[in-house]
C-alpha cells in the first residue's frame, strides 16, 4: 500500500513504526490502533477504521460527509444544550433534567420532545401500584366489621393493629417519599401548595397511629375503650393512593402534549437524496445535509429541507403552510418548503435552509414554546391553600399550646389529640378530588357530545374567550374540492360539456381533476377513454374524447389556443366573485362551456355562525386562501373580519395581537398550518376531521369536525368551572367548621374533645359531597 492510499484509508502519515499500527476514525478522529478488534469499513477501494460501531454506522450510512470534511463544517455551529423548565413555573429553566425548586415537580424539555421513557411516570406508576396493594387488605381490616366481615375478630385485635401498621409504613416512607419532598420544598420556599397539604394530613394520619400503635398508655382511658387508640393507617395509605391516582394521569396527559412535535417532526422524511459533485446519487441521513447540497425528490415524496428548485417540474401539495387542498405547481428558481408533499414531478433542488433553520422547525418550535405557555386550572386551588395551610398549621399550634396551659389533666394528651385532629379534619383528600373529578365528569360528557377535551386547562379558559378564530378549509368548508358549476356556451349541453370534461380528466392526478370526475359519476354520465393525453404544466390538459379535440384548462391556456374569451367573461367573472375556480372547456379550439370547482361550506356553518355570535363573540376568519375566495364564503357566513393569504407565523402572530389587546382568544382550525396558533389561542379548538398535528395542537377537538360544537365545548366549559368552584367550596368549608371543633372550642360548652376518628368521618363527608357534586355534570344538557 503507498503513502497515499494509506492517507486515504484513514492510517496516520508518520514514518514511524508505531504510527503504521494506527488509524484515524474519519468520524470522530480519534487515534484507532490495527489490529485491535476494532470495527472497519472498506469504500472505494480503501479500508477505514472506527473506534466504535455508532462511527462505523455513521459513515457507512454516509461517507461522502465525512470524506469531503463536511461534518466538521457542521461541527463549528457550538451545539446547544437542552434546556428543561417547570409546567407549573415556567419561570424556572435550566439545562438538563431535574426538579423545581419551586413545587418539586420533575422539569420537562423545553422543546416538547423528550428522549426516551417518562421516568417520572414509570416511578409514579410502580408507587401506585404498591399503594393499593397496601390499601386494598387495609380497607378489608378496618371497614370488614363494618360490614359483617368480622376479619379482626378472626386474626385478633393486636395483630391486626401490627398489620396495619406493617401494610401503611412502606407506603408511607417509600412511595409517599416525593410528595414528602415536594411539600418540604413548598415549606422550605414558603410556596405553599398542594403537597404542604399532602405532606401535612398523611403525616399527620400517619405518625398518630404509630404512637397510638407503640404507645397507647399516652392517650386518655375514654378513647382506649378497645385497648388502644383509635388509627388511621388506612387514611393516610388511601389519601397516597388517590393522589398517586391523579398524578399518574397527569403524567399521561402531559407526556401526550408532545406528540404534536413529533407528528410534526414526522413530516419531514428521514434521509435526503443527495447528489454528489460526480453525479452519483444516495440517501444520507437528513442531520448530514448541509445548506448548498443538491438533492433530488422523487414524485410521491416529501421534500426533505427547504430549498430552491434547480431543475425539473411538478405539483407541490403545500397544504402544511397554506391549509389549502390545491397543489402549487413549481418551476426552476421556485423556492420549495420542507415537509410538504411532491406531487407528480421529480425535482431537484438547492437546499438553502437546513436544521432549524426550516421552516418546518419554526413551526415545530412555535408549537413548543405555545405549549408551555399554558397556566394548569389546578392553580385556583393552590392560590387557596397558599392562605389556607397556613392557617390550619397555626390554628393547629395555637390548639396545642392552649391545651398545654388551659387544658385539664392529661393536658398534654389532649393538646396532641386536638392538633392532630385539627391537621386529619384538614386533610387535602377532598381539595385534591374537587378539580379531577369534576374534569374526569365533564371530559366524559363532552366525549359523549363528541367534544374531546385534551387540557383541564383549556375548559377554564373557555368559560371567559370573547373572539373566535377560525381557518376557512376543513373548517368551515368540507376541506376538498368539489364540481360545482357546469356552464353550457352556445349551443352545448351540461350532461356532454361533463362527459367530455371528466372522460379528458380521467387521466389526470390534480385534485380539481377528481372533483370533475366524481362529479360526473355522481350524475351517472358515462365516460370515455381519452386518446393523446397531454398535461401542459400550469395551464390544463388536452386530448382527443371520441371524434372530437378537447381542451380543459385556466385563462392561460385558453389565450394560448387563440379561442375568444368574450363569449364566457361574464360568467366567469361571476363564479370567481363567489369564490370558485373556473375552468375553460373547448371543443375543436372553440369555447363551448366553463367548469367551476369549489370547496363548499358544510351545511351546520351558518347555523354555528349564528350561534356563536348570539354567545356574543367575535369571529375573524383567517385563511392561506385568497383574498376574493376568502371575502365571498365571509359574506356568506356574516363573518366580523377577514385575513386572506395569511401563513402559519401570521395566524400566531394575529392570536398574540388579539391577546395583547385584552380579548380571550379561541382558535379553530384542521391543518397543520394552524398548528401554532392553536397552540398560542388561549383556547385551541381542532376539527376532528383535519391532521393529526392539528388535533394534538389544541386543547379541544370537535369530533364531528362541526363548528356548532363550540358552543356545545363553551356550555361544557361554563358549567364544569362554576361546578369546580363548588367542589372547592365543599372542601374548604367542611374544613373551616371543622377546624375550630376539632381545637376544642366546644369543650367549655360540652365537656366533649372532637376525637381524631369524627374528624376522619367529617373529612369522608367532605369527599363524598365533592364526588356527587362533580357527578351531577354527567347529566348536563348538550
């Protein structure tokens, strides 16, 4: 081997013995000895050599890359560290993962998309589990004789005591440990919250009945009928269980919101078809394409990056950022977008804007940063308890420290069993069921409505939007072109004007082509095989039905044949005012008749329209469509205000102006382009009927794809608020007249200290009212 092949096959060029043994990893460019076991690739005649096997599948996949030194291009931009933040402190960004120092919450990436499992959830889900293991023969001991189930009497009393005592204690001290954690770290940030409570009533629960279980010579003879004070192991296991409950569905939820991101990420294909300086051709992975690459896109395949067309013509179904179903045919020097679909033409193109740099990953970014922008509905409830745990905490101490100086003999018995009582009276289990449960209600009801709701959140804000926005195709109209209009010229009829017009277009892949030809078949018009097809890019097509020369195309095609336009002007102007595309039909070069193609309006929009204004909002129509189409189905429909020709950042755009002047935003759309500001909206409504990207985007999605189901998703909305507030209200105020009873107010009065089991049963009755308020939303009219 010369010195130059050697070069080549990746060996160090030393004179040296030792450097002969050695080779240099093209990839990473680490120092490789021969002969080691190591991996090794042979191309183009050379042999290269890895340091490891992911070097040695990054260069088979693409050697060029690494060969004309391009990596290193790419390696001078200083990769970027992933950034976390917190859902419930957006405030708080760090790289990497971890925990708020806030709330405690684990932190989530701040680009929506996480690799790998949901730890967190995993955990979570494994501690569930061991809390109704536990529970479940908890809940049989201490309610069994309750129901003639005399268990104790069977197993006897003492070791019962010690059973309880061994099922609740790994609940408490391992799986109950994050809410521990995080109520600590509310207490040590004084940002008190839910897991103050939490912390609070299961510890509380918890270390009573330990000392009721190790020492029950403490407590006064008149509550140790039994032998032994009263315990609520079961309280504190069933209160960790329920949590764990809402936690882990939490989890699920959020761990959905990123699969808006990734159906995004999806539309953009995985590898690139580059074409190298000699002509040769390959797929790369797309990470390895750089901006001035050449690459060719296949018909029926996505465009891989944005680019700018250097050969080649075709149809581009750029949907993704217009939202409109009609391709848009590309020539040279045309600027393509990545994701979108390459319809029926192969192209070759410059890649101009690579990584997140496209267009594409901007909307994926939008997405994202609307996304975390959102305020959880459970922060009503952590605003209360920010005044409400401090006060039980207080009242609690003050309690014991009367009964400590007031109190009759034993005074230090009674002042533990009052701050106990206090603290299991206030017990957060029914502040934690009053929002799930009344969500977990209504999202059932509205499903059964065929209104989806993904975001607790979006239900709250709802109740206040006062300005709808909403896309024109898919979501007012059916989202597909259709035949519409048949217009007969001179002595022609409508049946043969269509039998010719779908017979010609039976050969054509266009959109507009399969409107007329369902049209026509919806007419039982029988059609004819073609001859001599032609398509003429950007014009129309032409072809021989039967005896007779036919032409199908725009206003270009029509000047191209020399034909007179007078005779069908004014009919064209008119269908083209309301909103539809026209299409010249000749026969032998002489103009025999216009088609008019149009995506039409669904049948319940003008009833919803009517609807939503009567509710006293706001509509704004905002459409990729042109301003002529977009202006004539607005005055059709009584909409307030019109933005045509609006792309994906100018929707977002218009939702944040909206938002800035103090109105409550909903945004109602079914494409991908509308996924930013479905995002953004203060409430995202999509069509059931539109992409997966859209649905994913939104906090509300209308099964039905019917815009009648806002109005349906706002009553949803009102009513399930105002029923939260109630749940709310129950829970606080079994607690505030509790409380007071539980410290001793009426001993003076009674002689009677409110024993810890009472207030266990008055914080039960709390639950039970919060459960059958929320369960009262089931039967809501819809």
């Amino acid at each position: 081997m010369d010195h130059q092949h050697s070069a080549a096959c990746g060996h160090a060029s030393h004179d040296s013995e030792s450097a002969q043994d050695q080779a240099i990893d093209p990839v990473c460019g680490m120092t490789v000895p021969l002969n080691s076991g190591k991996p090794s690739f042979a191309h183009a005649g050379a042999d290269y050599h890895f340091c490891s096997q992911s070097c040695k599948d990054r260069f088979e996949a693409d050697p060029v890359f690494y060969l004309s030194g391009n990596h290193k291009r790419k390696q001078k931009a200083a990769p970027k560290t992933a950034l976390f933040t917190c859902p419930m402190d957006p405030e708080i960004i760090q790289e990497g993962p971890g925990t708020c120092p806030i709330c405690g919450m684990a932190l989530e990436p701040m680009d929506g998309v996480s690799d790998g499992p949901n730890h967190e959830l995993e955990d979570f889900t494994r501690r569930l589990w061991v809390s109704i293991a536990a529970a479940i023969p908890l809940l049989i001991l201490t309610m069994g004789p309750m129901v003639g189930f005399p268990i104790r009497d069977w197993i006897g009393e003492k070791p019962a005591l010690w059973l309880e005592l061994a099922l609740a204690t790994p609940v408490v001290l391992w799986a109950a440990q994050p809410f521990f954690q995080r109520g600590w770290t509310s207490v040590r940030t004084w940002n008190l919250n839910m897991w103050t409570l939490i912390m609070l009533g299961v510890g509380a629960a918890y270390l009573y009945s330990l000392v009721a279980v190790l020492a029950p010579g403490l407590f006064p003879q008149e509550i140790t009928d039994a032998g032994h004070a009263p315990v609520y192991f079961e309280a504190a296991v069933v209160i960790i269980a329920l949590i764990f409950v809402g936690q882990v569905l939490e989890l699920r939820a959020r761990d959905r919101t990123g699969d808006a991101i990734k159906a995004l990420l999806d539309l953009a294909p995985k590898t690139a078809r580059r074409i190298n300086a000699d002509g040769s051709e390959y797929e790369a992975p797309l990470a390895n394409i750089l901006q001035g690459d050449r690459l060719r896109v296949t018909p029926g395949s996505s465009i891989p990056v944005d680019g700018i067309v250097l050969e080649g013509i075709s149809a581009v179904d750029e949907s993704m950022i217009s939202g409109e179903p009609l391709p848009v045919q590309k020539h040279v020097s045309d600027k393509v977008t990545g994701g979108t679909l390459n319809k029926n033409g192969s192209l070759i193109i410059e890649a101009s804007h690579v990584g997140e740099e496209t267009m594409l990953a901007k909307i994926v970014q939008m997405v994202s940063s609307a996304q975390r922008s959102r305020a959880p509905i459970q922060g009503l409830a952590d605003r209360v308890s920010s005044y409400f745990v401090p006060t039980v905490v207080l009242i609690a101490v003050a309690a014991f420290i009367a009964w400590i100086i007031l109190g009759p003999e034993p005074a230090f018995v009674f002042a533990i069993i009052s701050a106990v009582s206090v603290l299991i009276i206030a017990c957060p289990c029914a502040l934690g069921l009053a929002t799930p449960m009344s969500i977990m209600t209504a999202t059932g009801r509205g499903a059964q409505a065929g209104v989806l709701v993904k975001e607790a959140s979006a239900l709250e804000r709802l109740a206040k939007v006062d300005t709808v926005i909403v896309d024109k195709t898919g979501t007012l109209t059916n989202g597909t072109p259709v035949l519409t209009d048949v217009v007969p010229l001179a002595d022609w009829d409508e049946a043969t004007l269509l039998a010719f017009a779908a017979s010609l277009e039976k050969g054509s892949e266009h959109p507009l082509a399969d409107a007329i030809v369902e049209g026509a078949k919806s007419k039982d018009i029988a059609l004819q095989t073609a001859q001599d097809f032609q398509a003429i890019t950007g014009k129309g097509v032409v072809g021989k039905v039967g005896d007779v020369n036919v032409t199908l195309g725009n206003k270009a095609m029509l000047q191209e044949t020399g034909a007179d336009a007078a005779l069908g002007e004014q009919q064209a102007d008119a269908l083209r005012k309301s909103g539809k595309t026209v299409m010249y039909l000749l026969v032998d070069n002489r103009l025999a008749g216009l088609i008019a193609v149009s995506d039409t309006i669904k049948p319940s929009t003008q009833d919803a329209i009517k609807a939503l204004h009567a509710a006293g909002m706001t509509i704004i129509m905002a459409t990729g469509d042109n301003e002529i189409t977009a202006a004539a189905v607005a005055n059709e429909l009584g909409i307030d205000e019109v933005r045509a020709g609006v792309l994906p950042q100018d929707k977002l755009q218009l939702v944040k102006d909206l938002q800035a002047k103090g109105h409550i935003v909903a945004m109602a759309g079914d494409g991908v382009n509308d996924a930013p500001a479905l995002a953004a909206a203060d409430v995202g409504i999509a069509m059931g009927t539109g992409t997966d990207v859209a649905i994913e985007s939104a906090g509300i999605t209308l099964l039905g794809g019917d815009l009648a189901g806002i109005a349906k998703a706002r009553i949803l909305a009102v009513s399930t608020i105002r029923n939260i507030k109630q749940n709310l209200f129950f829970a606080f105020a079994y607690n505030s007249l509790g409380v007071p009873v539980a410290a001793g107010i009426l001993y003076p009065l009674t002689g009677v200290l409110l024993s810890p089991m009472l207030a266990a049963a008055a914080m039960s009755l709390s639950s039970v009212s919060v459960i059958s308020n929320a369960l009262r939303l089931r039967r809501l009219e819809l």
